[in-house]
C-alpha cells in the first residue's frame, strides 16, 4: 500500500490524481496505523511549517513518521514535507520541525520574489534512481517562500538557483523530498513518483 498522509492540509488530490494516473492504488489516511503498515509514504504539503506539525502532534503522527524514517521505508516528503524533516524553521519566528534532518529552513534572500512560483530548473547533483528517465536541469513547478538548509550537503540531490543555489531535492537512503511539486509538474514531475514508487515497491509487478 502506498500511504498519503492527511493532516488537515496539503495538496492531497493532486497528489491522489497523479499516483494514479501512474496505475498505482493509493490510500490517503491520517490513521498511524495505516502509515506504519504502509509499503511507501508521501507525506504532500502546502501551508506554514509550524501548522503542519501542530496537525501531525494532534493527529499522533509526529513519532509514527519519526520511526517510519527511521527504519529506512520508503517516504517521500513533498514542498511542506521536506521542510518539516529539519530541525527547524524560522518561518512566523522559531519552530522547532521533525528533526530527523540536521539543518534550518530559512525565508528566501530579501530583492526577490516571494514567493518563489513558477517554473525552474533543477541541476541534478548526484547520481540517484529518482532522477531516472529525467534530463539534467529538467523544469519543475514550485511554490515556497522558504528553503532547506542541510548541514550535511552531501544529501543534496538537486539544486536550484534562485538568488542563490537552494535545495530542490534531498536524498538519503530512502528518504526523498522535494521543495517543488512533482504532480504539478507535467510528465517529469509523474516520472518523479513513478521512479519513488517503483523504487519502493521493487517490481511493476507490484502495480
């Protein structure tokens, strides 16, 4: 079972829309149960990063994701869902994040447009399954006014510039996010997920 998790925010249809339109089933639950048990997770977002975690402890999913994460299982943390990795963001002041990424969210550089919206590309930094079947400096679909910052910058799979070269994608294990949108992102953006879940999944076959 591929799981999308519902916190009472994020870009869930989308998301639903584009997993199937690759043929895959997905469930969308905020039930930790099902999350735990799931074969791969996408955790998708839109909205303020402290809010989100506000949902996540309400529902009882902050320590569920923690271990999920933790075990190595497939999880894929979109836009909102790669910022809450970190330890922290300084989006509406300090808010303390997942923590399971050392590093800071910080507000894109004053003098530029925010948010960041639109099309852009994204150099690829490290060869990785994510990126199969996708050309380097491919164009994503983004929508975010702040931006990760990893202590470690080897887990940065993909920058983007803008103002300065930012992290678009962050690998680690089976861990991937994203700060753009793959299902708003046009057949690359389906490639995105399609390459995630076959990755998760082991096999077509499992389809």
């Amino acid at each position: 079972m591929i799981a999308i998790i519902d916190y009472g925010a994020g870009n869930l249809r989308s998301v639903v829309n584009a997993i199937s339109r690759l043929g895959y089933q997905a469930r969308v639950t905020s039930s930790p149960q099902e999350m735990l048990a799931a074969q791969a997770v996408i955790l998708p977002g839109v909205g303020a990063a402290a809010d989100t975690m506000t949902n996540l402890q309400t529902l009882g999913l902050v320590d569920p994701i923690r271990h999920f994460i933790a075990e190595n299982h497939p999880f894929f943390g979109v836009c909102i869902g790669l910022q809450i990795l970190f330890s922290g963001t300084e989006e509406g002041g300090w808010h303390e994040c997942l923590g399971i990424i050392p590093g800071v969210v910080r507000r894109l550089p004053p003098g530029l447009k925010i948010p960041h919206m639109g099309w852009n590309q994204v150099k690829q930094k490290i060869s990785h399954p994510i990126f199969d079947g996708i050309p380097d400096e491919a164009n994503f679909y983004f929508v975010h006014s702040y931006y990760v910052e990893p202590e470690d910058k080897s887990l940065v799979a993909g920058e983007t510039e803008y103002g300065s070269s930012i992290c678009s994608v962050m690998a680690k294990g089976n861990l991937i996010a994203t700060q753009f949108h793959p299902e708003k992102s046009g057949e690359v953006g389906l490639r995105i997920y399609d390459n995630f879940i076959k990755s998760a999944l082991g096999a077509k076959e499992n389809r």
